[in-house]
C-alpha cells in the first residue's frame, strides 16, 4: 500500500487535480498561516520554541512564519508549533 501511495504522489501533477481540492487545500493552507501568524503574538510558549529552536545554531536557510531564518529542521519545527498553537 505504501509503494502504491508512494507511486501515486511522486507522479501526480497540479493539472492532475480537481478545482474543488485546490479551492480546498487553497483555504486550508490560508487557514494555516492565519493561525501561525496570530501565534507569533498569541501563542503561549511559542515565542520561547522559536528562541530554542534559533539557539541550536546552524545555517539559516529557512524561515519561521514572523521570525526570523535558521535550518530548515528546526524552522520546520518552530513552523509547526505556531500553525497548531491556537487549535
């Protein structure tokens, strides 16, 4: 099932996808940033995964939604924490 899966996304295209899934994901994917951004002032605890996150060091090449730039690792982290703060 996992290779199925696997084959299914790694050859599917945008053009592949129906109106009514990109108007969804579309909203879902606004609604994520909305909560993130509101979380860089809201969230209880977030400014403080976004310092520790930054305080591992390494190199900036991504960045956390308000902040600033750190590995994508991290960023990633620190990215997840303010989209799921507000929930």
């Amino acid at each position: 099932m996992t290779r199925r899966l696997a084959a299914f996304s790694a050859t599917l295209e945008f053009d592949d996808l129906p109106p009514p899934v990109v108007t969804h994901v579309k909203h879902i994917l606004l609604d994520a940033l909305g909560c993130a951004l509101a979380a860089t002032t809201l969230g209880a605890g977030c400014r403080e995964v976004v310092e520790v996150m930054a305080g591992l060091g390494g190199k900036p090449e991504s960045t956390v939604f308000g902040s600033t730039k750190m590995p994508a690792p991290h960023a990633a982290f620190a990215n997840g924490a303010l989209v799921h703060a507000l929930n």
